[in-house]
C-alpha cells in the first residue's frame, strides 16, 4: 500500500471519529438544554475581585477566600467576565 493510500485510510478514520464525536456532543448538549433550569443559588454572591483579584494576576488565594466565605455564611461564588488563572482550590 502506498503511504498516499495509508494517509487517505487514517484521514477516513480520523474523519469518521469526529462526526461521531460532533454527534455524541450534540446529543449531550440537547439532553443538558432540555433539562436546564433557572439558577436557584443561594442568596448572597461572592465575587473574587471582592477579595484582592487583579487583573492579570494569579488569581488562586482570591478565588479561595470568595469560596471560603460563602462557605461560612452560604452562598455562590461567582467569576466576572474576563480570564482567571488559578491553581487547585
């Protein structure tokens, strides 16, 4: 077999794997819309920014002491619009 042939064979399979893959996301993402409900987040929402997050900055301890206060007194955190880099919480 020649190596045209062999690269034809794998961009068929590897052609064949996405579809399947697109339709297994999709299916996954209907099932996910049709049983969405509305938000039913506890009262108060904790921001990291509240807590010394900056823009460009890890944003690791900020994100811990908005988790660690809404731990205490109940709550969500919730992250603004924008890119967060963090380490394990």
């Amino acid at each position: 077999m020649e190596d045209h042939e062999k690269h034809w064979l794998v961009f068929r399979a590897a052609t064949g794997l996405v579809r399947a893959l697109r339709e297994s996301l999709t299916g996954m993402a209907e099932k996910l819309q049709k049983n969405a409900r509305p938000w039913q987040g506890g009262g108060r929402v904790f921001y990291p920014e509240d807590y010394g997050c900056r823009a460009g900055e890890m944003a690791t301890e900020a994100i811990q002491r908005a988790l660690d206060a809404a731990g205490k007194s109940g709550g969500t955190v919730r992250l603004r619009k924008g890119d967060y880099v963090s380490g394990t919480l």
